[in-house]
C-alpha cells in the first residue's frame, strides 16, 4: 500500500513539473513574441488616421521643418486633462509645434476636451481619430496619456507613457525646437 502511494506521489509530481515547464516554455515564446512585435521608433511612424471632418490624415500631412508634439488622449482620462492644461496653460511654448492629438473619442467628447481645456482656438493643433488599434501599432503605445515629441525632422527626442510634469515636458519639446 506504501508503495502504491509513493508511485502515485511521484506521477502527480512528475505531471506538475512537466506542466511548469511547458508553461514556461509558453510564456517565455509570448515574451519573445511580444518584443518582436514592439515598436522601437526613432522617427515619426507612418499612419493614416481621420481629422474631425472625416479626411484622411497621414504622416505626409505633416510639416517638416516644425518640431511636433503627438499626444494620445481620451476625454475620460484625468491625466490627459492634466496634459492638455499643460499644453494650455504654457502655450507660448508649444506656438512653433504642430500638435498632434489622437484619439478614438467622439465628436461630442473630443469638444467636451478641447473646450474644458481652452485648445479650442489654437491654430497649430491638429485633432485626429482613429476606430482600432491604429495608434497602438503605429506607435506601439496603449497609454493615455501618451506623449511623443519630435523634432524638426521628425526624428523622435523623447516618448512618457503616462503623465509628465509641466517642467519636463518643456525640457524636451526645448531640445525639439533646437534640433
């Protein structure tokens, strides 16, 4: 009877070994998969998103020769309202940027946003849409906020995913302007 037990004992441990390290095997290919499919971008990436009346809006649209400043948002996220009062309140800063904001928020939100952060009147801001994960793969970020600035030539000078501080954010979009 002892030794029925022991052999059982030794299967039921032989079969848990056996399913950590297939799992781990699993989840190792997924990290590796994973790190494969992120995107590592040192300049502005190609998409084609929507303006607020429909049009297409690709990375042709935009102007070389201004720095840029790409910022994922969504009306109910608090830290992008934080960002856009940055971008707000410190514009004097940003009057040379084109500002790029994305979004898959509707008519009614992105108004509610722009309004309740005073960039309704700014001339260099540009709204985008998209419906899927369009954002995500071209910039390989899902966080909101998300903040990418670029310089001159479109070539990337730095990426936060999550909110930045006023100070921050200006530090770099200074170097942008510089490049």
């Amino acid at each position: 009877m002892n030794r029925k037990i022991a052999i059982l004992c030794i299967a039921v441990i032989l079969v848990i070994l056996i399913g950590v390290i297939i799992k781990s095997k699993q989840i190792k290919k997924e990290n590796e998969l994973a790190e494969e499919t992120k995107v590592e971008l040192t300049q502005m990436p190609k998409f084609s998103f929507q303006d607020t009346l429909g049009n297409a809006f690709t990375k042709a649209d935009l102007q070389l020769g201004k720095p840029t400043l790409v910022i994922h948002f969504g009306n109910f996220c608090h830290y992008c309202h934080k960002e856009a009062k940055i971008i707000s309140h410190y514009f004097e800063e940003y009057k040379d940027f084109q500002l790029v904001f994305a979004t898959t928020d509707k008519a009614p939100n992105i108004n509610a946003f722009m309004e309740k952060n005073k960039l309704t009147e700014k001339l260099n801001l540009i709204i985008l849409r998209y419906e899927n994960n369009e954002f995500e793969d071209a910039f390989g970020s899902r966080s909101l906020p998300c903040v990418f600035i670029f310089d001159k030539q479109l070539q990337l000078v730095q990426h936060f995913d999550g909110a930045v501080t006023a100070r921050t954010l200006i530090k770099y979009t200074r170097v942008a302007k510089m490049r």
